[in-house]
C-alpha cells in the first residue's frame, strides 16, 4: 500500500519521524580500551556514555564494529556515538581486529577469527557494570555486514541488528557483479584499507592518525603496525579471483564464500534476531541483497529499499525534479533506527518472529509502497530488439546487428558502483552520451502509464569472435524531448552464463553458481545464449515515454575488460523469435 508523508506502513517505519525532541542526554567523552580475546589478540575498544553516568547507570548498548578507524587520535567520538548516545544509549565502537589500533591482521573481509572477536566483545560488554545486557549491532557498508555477523553468533546479548547498505554475498554483489572484476572497487577500496592499515588516513600521507589506546597507546600503535608489515594488499589477491570459490594464497585458505553471509543464513535464521535493513535502488547491488536477505531469513524484519547512494545521504529519481526532497532524509532514517533499536530493546521486535515487511519506493510516482511477499505480483511482458534499433513488443525477422567492443568504453563516474565505494551523489545523466559505442532499441510512445517493479530478465541470443566476453544490458526510459534517463542495469560474463536451477533465488530470474565446475566458455563463431536478471527497480513511467535497452561490451569506469588480453571482442546480437529480448514485470492497474 502506499501513504503519504503524513503516514506510515506500520509501528515502526515512518517517513516523518523526528525524535529530535526525545534528546536527552549529553555525549560523554570516549574511553578507549583493550580487550584480549581467546588467542592473546587485543582488540580497541571505545566505550561512549552519556556525560555525567557514574559506573553503574545502567545503559542498553550499540555495538559498531569497524575497519575505519573507531576514531582519529585526540578526535571526538565515532559519529554513531554523536547519534545514539543523545537518546540515552552507551555506544561501543571497536577497530576489527588486524586494523585501526587493533592487534592481529586483517587478511580479508570478516575472517572467521574477526568473526569470532564479536562474542568475546558482546561478552565484555555484558560484563560491565554499566551495561544492561542488551545489545542491538549496527553499521553502515562494512559494519554493516559485521552487525550481521554479530546475529551469526547467535549471542544472547543481541537484541536485533540493523545493517545499513549491505551484500548478502559479497562476491556476486561487491565485489564480482555478474562475475566481472569490479577494478574500481577493488583497486581503490584496497588501496585506501592499506593506507588506514599504515595509520594514515588519505592518500596523500597525511598523518592523522588512529585513536591510540591508554598511556602506553603510541608504544602498542607502534607495535601494531610493526606486525602488519608484509601483509598483502586485499587488492592484490583479489586479482587471483575469478570464480566465486578461489582461495588465493593471502588469504589462508579461505574463499569468498567464508565471508559471505549469504552462506551461513541457516545460522541467521537460527538466531532469530530482529534486523531493519536499508538499501538504495541506486547503491551498487545493496538493493538486490536486501530483497534475497528478505526472501532467505524467517527473522522478524523490515527492509527498506529507497532511491539512495550509499549511506542514503542523497536520493536519486530521474523521474521527477532534481531538487525535490524524498522522504524519509537520512535524519529521519536515523530517526527510524532508533525507534527500531528501542523495539529491539523492549522485546516488542522480537514478538514479530516471522513477520517480514518490504518498504518501497516507486521512482517517478514519487510512492512508498510496502509488501509481505518479493516479487510483487506482475505481468511478465517481453520486449524484442528488431530492425531499426527498434525495441518491439512482437518477435519481427531474424538478422543481426554487430557491436565492436571498445575497450575503452566507460560510464559515468556518478553511477551505482563508485557510489558504493565512494557515496557520492548518483546521477547517470543523459544515456544518449554513450550512443556512439552500444546498440540501442527503443520502443514507441508508451500509450498509458505503465509501472516496472521487480526484476527485468534479459535473454541474448549472441554470438563472438572470443571465448569470453563482459554482456552489460541497460534499462532506460525516454522522454518525450528524447533525454535518455537511467532505470536498472545488469551484466554477466560470458564465462559464467550456466544457468543454476538450484538456486534458491530462480524465482527472481536466471541464476549463475559462478563456480570453476560450472565454467562454459564461448565457442568463437558459434551462437551462444547469454541470460541473466537485471538489478530490480520500481518505476512508474508516464504515458508518451518510451522505453529504451541498451547493449554494451565493456564498461572500464567500473570493470575489467573480458577479455584481458587480445583483440576485443566483435558481437553480434541476433533478433527474431528467439533472438534478443528483455522480459519486464509490468504491474497491471
């Protein structure tokens, strides 16, 4: 159903909320401290109170796990703390281990010894004579994906977990989209890690340095960086990666599904924890994950998916005038975080145990909408590429029409995937930039509204010069002075394109294992079908808009070229009754 700003879904998502007025606590300083875990390794810690709490007034705590430094040295307290501590919580910030002030090392995202490291912290914490034996977990982006950890654990300390901008798995969905190399992220993420890693904050070198811990901090921050020297680079191993099980050598052993929660939901679900999850449209595949989370987990949930860049700091809605504000801001998404938190702590979350609510919001019709059920029920429409760089609502004659692949081809840097390395603002321009280099079909005037929510499918019947390819499709809409605005996206390496009936997410799309055992090379001059599920989208488009798919081979702002080496790729896309066409959910009125 949808509702205005004036109303809400249910107790506890709201559009409007403002608790500023519930503030009524003052920020205490933060205290750092270490813990030993079960190994000798230390962890830092900073415990944020309100200002004026003695030893033992009691707290319900929030606990955030960080690879981003817990705080800068002689700096205020983690912005979490500026946030929770006001209404009356104490806020627990720690460096994972291996990073910030933190023994140990950090070999790759959410070891199982990091893992491990958050029961020994939640039992410090309830150990304190501060604490009421409460904890919610949260975070943004890598804490994130520690707070679903944290639900991993199964502690009874963990009331509910609210992970803001997260994967679900992160190879599919970070790291490897479509099993291509996301070089942006992966360079640059790895890149500003190793400088954090080094204690220094940006590239340039400024020394700015990690909060240290008590009066011997400088003496262990110096010994911390001492046993990280020779660790290699995420980004190095990375680049030994190209199915999803890899083991490089960096990392002990362990593969990318280690680290994906994806891969332990049997353990989450066990748990039961109550979990708020928020994701953007437009915040790489941060929406994708929250609706296979919502679709995976029994846990009592609300998922919120908005029209976000990372973080949800700006919205982005092609629809509709640049400078509109969308409701809820991330003020009023905080807002809604503390009101989840308190549910969490009152029990009245965890009294919801199988209830899953979906929140949202349709671009263009400017609409928030709420579901108990993914996909929302549609009608299955199919588009046909046809002659004329027509898109077509019937299958015309067969033919082709080929695509030399640029491989210098890019996109703009202001897209979904900087955005989640970067959370800068999204905006994907007029699509009609990058005409030169792709195909685009595009359809007739729509004759009345039509609304797209769920997940386009597309099916390429192709065939190339290489045994291996990068396939990018574009959803776009077309106004009617024919600017070119930006819906939804998808890619997949040819490499990859076995379809994995058993996946328990097929009722979404096609599915790919991305496992070496299920690898199918192109045959050079043979046809070849590549299909796979574009990124889900709610949009409504008005009637005189017209739809547009746009087909690309490479895109080097984000990805690597496939393949790596040799003369690119020439495509043709064939057309006709089994030729190339995109399946579209269409929600009837």
């Amino acid at each position: 159903m949808g509702f205005s700003s004036q109303g809400t879904l249910d107790s506890i998502f709201s559009l409007d909320l403002d608790l500023t007025a519930d503030k009524h606590c003052e920020v205490g300083p933060p205290k750092s401290t270490y813990v030993t875990m079960r190994d000798g390794v230390r962890i830092a810690l900073d415990v944020v109170r309100p200002l004026g709490d003695d030893a033992n007034t009691k707290r319900d705590t929030i606990l955030v796990m960080t690879r981003y430094w817990r705080g800068e040295k002689d700096g205020p307290p983690h912005r979490e703390a500026n946030f929770f501590v006001p209404h009356g919580y104490a806020v627990v910030v720690g460096d994972v281990r291996g990073t910030g002030a933190s023994f140990g090392v950090w070999p790759h995202h959410r070891s199982r010894a990091e893992t491990l490291d958050y029961s020994e912290v939640l039992d410090w914490i309830v150990g304190q004579p501060w604490s009421n034996g409460g904890v919610v977990g949260y975070g943004v982006s890598y804490t994130a994906m520690t707070a679903d950890w944290m639900a991993e654990r199964n502690h009874p300390a963990v009331k509910g977990i609210i992970p803001r901008f997260a994967d679900f798995d992160p190879y599919e969905e970070t790291w490897f989209p479509g099993g291509l190399p996301n070089m942006y992220l992966q360079r640059n993420w790895g890149n500003r890690i190793a400088g954090l890693d080094r204690n220094v904050r940006n590239f340039l070198g400024e020394q700015a340095g990690v909060r240290p811990v008590g009066p011997s901090g400088e003496a262990d921050l110096a010994a911390v960086l001492r046993d990280r020297e020779g660790v290699p680079s995420v980004w190095d191993a990375f680049q030994q990666v190209t199915f999803r099980g890899d083991r490089p050598a960096a990392w002990g052993g362990a593969s990318m599904c280690d680290w994906s929660i994806q891969d332990v939901a049997d353990r989450v679900d066990r748990s039961g924890t109550p979990i708020q999850n928020w994701a953007g449209w437009f915040d790489g595949v941060t929406a994708q994950s929250s609706i296979r989370r919502f679709l995976r987990l029994s846990n009592p949930m609300n998922v919120i998916i908005g029209p976000w860049n990372h973080g949800g700091d700006h919205a982005y809605d092609p629809l509709r005038e640049a400078d509109e504000v969308i409701l809820p801001t991330r003020p009023t998404q905080l807002a809604n975080d503390i009101r989840f938190a308190d549910a969490c702590f009152t029990g009245q979350a965890a009294g919801k145990r199988g209830k899953k609510i979906l929140h949202y919001y349709t671009l263009g019709e400017g609409a928030w909408k709420s579901t108990t059920s993914w996909p929302p029920p549609a009608a299955r429409r199919r588009w046909y590429m046809a002659s004329g760089f027509r898109l077509s609502s019937a299958p015309e004659d067969a033919g082709f029409d080929s695509l030399q692949v640029d491989p210098l081809l890019g996109d703009v840097t202001s897209n979904r995937w900087v955005t989640n390395g970067s959370a800068c603002k999204v905006d994907y321009g007029d699509r009609r930039q990058f005409d030169a280099a792709r195909l685009a079909y595009t359809s007739e005037p729509l004759p009345h509204d039509v609304e797209i929510t769920g997940h386009p499918i597309a099916y390429l019947n192709i065939t190339s010069t290489r045994e291996d390819g990068s396939f990018f499709v574009y959803l776009e809409g077309v106004k009617p002075d024919g600017e070119s605005y930006h819906l939804t996206e998808g890619q997949l390496r040819a490499l990859h394109r076995k379809v994995w009936t058993e996946s328990p997410f097929s009722a979404l799309g096609p599915q790919h294992s991305y496992l070496r055992q299920d690898a199918e090379p192109l045959v050079p001059g043979e046809p070849a079908i590549v299909t796979f599920t574009l990124l889900p989208i709610s949009a409504r488009l008005p009637a005189g808009h017209r739809l547009r798919v746009v087909l690309a081979g490479s895109d080097t702002t984000t990805f690597a070229n496939v393949p790596a080496d040799g003369a690119p790729p020439l495509l043709k896309f064939h057309r006709g009754l089994e030729g190339c066409s995109i399946d579209l959910p269409i929600i009837e009125p």
